[in-house]
C-alpha cells in the first residue's frame, strides 16, 4: 500500500522507542504515544478512528478489544522477536501485518543463555552470595559444585535462530547437542527428535528457545522434568509460559533436578516467593536481549519496518502468521 509522498500516518505507539529512534519516529509519523495502561483509552476515545498502525515497545499489548476498536488500522510493529503479547488469530482475522525484530535479537540472547547454563550447573550465583556475604573468610572455600558442563548432553527446545545459535555456542563448549521442533531444520549436525518428552528422556540438560503462547503453555511440567533426572538442569530463555513454575518449583525443592536458570517467568515482572527463597536456581530480570546495542537495532528494525509499509506496502521483517503479508508479496 505505497502512500502519497509527504503523508504522515497516525500511529498509536505503546512506550517508547530507544533514541534516537523515537525522535525519528515522532518526525515520520503523527504520533499518540501511551506508556501506561491508563493512558490508552482517552487516547483511543479522541483519535481511534485515525490510527493505521500501532508501534508496541513496552508491556501493554495488543489484543482483540484494541484492535477492534481502530477502524483504520492496517498494521502491527512490534519491538522484540517475541509476540505473545499481541492477539495474532484477531490481527489474523482483520487482515493485518505484523512484524518484529527477529536476528537482531538473536545473538545477545543466546550469549545469555550460555551463561545462565554456566551459572547454574556451577552453582555460581550462590558463590557471588557466598563471597559477598563475607563467609569466604570464614571458612576455607566454597563448596565443590556437584555439576559440571563435562559429558553433559544438551536439549533444545525450539530450533530458530535462537536455538540455533545457542547450539554453536555449546558445540563449542564440547556438549552433545539435541533439538525438538516442529520439524528438522536441514543441514543442522544436533540430533533431532520429533517428541519433547523423547527429547527429555535422552539429555540431562534442558534450554528452552521456543516462542509463548497457547501451544507451548507449560509444555515444561513435572513429567519432562522428571526425564531430565537427579543431574537434570534447565535454562528459559523464551517466555514464563512454557515452564509450569509450580511443578519447576516442586522438582527444585525435592532435588529432583540439580538447578535451574531462568531469565522469564509467568507473569513477569512479578517473580513468585518460592522461587526466591531457593539457592539452587539462577534468576535474572528478562535482560537476554538488554544491552543499548541490541535494542537500538531493535529501535531502528521496528522503525524501518514501519516506513517500509507505509512507504512500499513491504514491511521488513513481517511474522509468519501474518495474514495480510500473504496478500501484499
């Protein structure tokens, strides 16, 4: 859908992009920007029948309701790779285009991923709380971590770019590596396996790089860690959702794996007490992908993919599932 030179299309815009990419996009577009929840509906009651995209950077969302309440809106351009927080069978159902930032994303992350499985089958986030606790001097060393990253076997659950790259990097580290996916990813050396729980059974170490969403919700629940075994350790780099926190708990207190590491939690930014209070699980605050490097490309992809369609009727990075794509190639 190329547009008439010079127009400025209205946007709604959910947060704010990095600089100098939320300046850029003040400029490009009319802008209604809200960062809190309760902005949005003012917003929506003055200008809803204006807006032909939404901008989503932070928390708030898109779902059925706010889609059905713009008329006019045509496309979807989120900041991330992820996009469970946007209704895709609504978008789907409107005939919009969504996108994201893949690849930008993918090496910070996977940088993250290996070093939470670092941390956790050393035990080291436990040794930093030991040092700084001042118990060093007390006493002669710290405690022999019972893992080790030698002989380990690596599953990975979801095999894009993310698993993908978490592979090289533990390929390099000397670990088997297995995947499970939808499919078999040609030209990939990791072993594949059509099942997760066949996928479980055959490794004692667990990354998830699969996307949210219904189809994946707790697909990490008590049985998959009982496969992993008494050494078994598990890594999230994804979304909360696919791990089933209760069961991830029980298995945590009982022993029944050796540690876990995650960097997402359902319902995040909430992070449940039981989980705090255990010394065998590496916890951090969804940064996988937080460096100002990283989210400037993401600034500059979702602002690009924005110009690109309004522009060009071809948006950049457009999601698979995105219904109206189809239609504009």
């Amino acid at each position: 859908m190329p547009e008439a030179p010079n127009r400025r299309p209205a946007l709604l815009v959910l947060g704010r992009l990095p600089a100098p990419y939320d300046a850029k996009l003040q400029e490009r577009f009319i802008c209604h920007q809200a960062i809190e929840h309760s902005e949005v509906a003012p917003i929506i009651a003055a200008h809803g029948r204006e807006f032909e995209a939404i901008a989503l950077i932070n928390e708030i969302g898109v779902n059925a309701a706010l889609i059905e309440s713009l008329p006019a809106l045509a496309m979807i351009a989120n900041f991330g790779a992820g996009y469970d927080d946007i209704d895709l069978s609504a978008a789907a159902a409107r005939g919009l285009v969504v996108t994201n930032t893949p690849d930008v994303t993918t090496e910070e992350v996977a940088d993250v991923a290996m070093a939470l499985l670092v941390m956790a089958v050393r035990n080291l986030g436990a040794a930093e709380r030991f040092l700084r606790a001042g118990k060093w001097s007390e006493t002669s060393a710290f405690p022999l971590s019972v893992g080790t990253l030698r002989g380990r076997r690596l599953g990975i659950f979801g095999y894009g770019r993310i698993g993908q790259a978490v592979a090289r990097r533990a390929s390099a580290f000397g670990l088997e590596v297995a995947y499970h996916s939808r499919r078999p990813v040609p030209g990939s050396a990791a072993r594949y396996f059509p099942s997760l729980r066949e996928m479980a059974a055959h490794v004692d170490t667990l990354m998830i790089c699969a996307a949210g969403g219904t189809g994946t919700r707790h697909s990490i629940n008590g049985d998959i860690l009982e496969l992993l075994g008494s050494q078994g350790i598990l890594v999230n780099i994804s979304r909360g959702s696919v791990v089933d926190t209760a069961a991830l708990t029980q298995a945590l207190r009982a022993h029944r794996i050796l540690g876990a590491a995650l960097d997402v939690y359902e319902g995040e930014p909430q992070v449940p007490q039981a989980l705090l209070e255990l010394d065998n699980i590496v916890l951090m605050p969804h940064l996988g992908s937080g460096s100002q490097h990283t989210h400037r490309m993401m600034a500059k992809l979702t602002y690009d993919n924005l110009v690109a369609w309004f522009e060009t009727g071809r948006p950049l990075t457009p999601i698979v599932e995105s219904a109206a794509w189809s239609k504009a190639v």
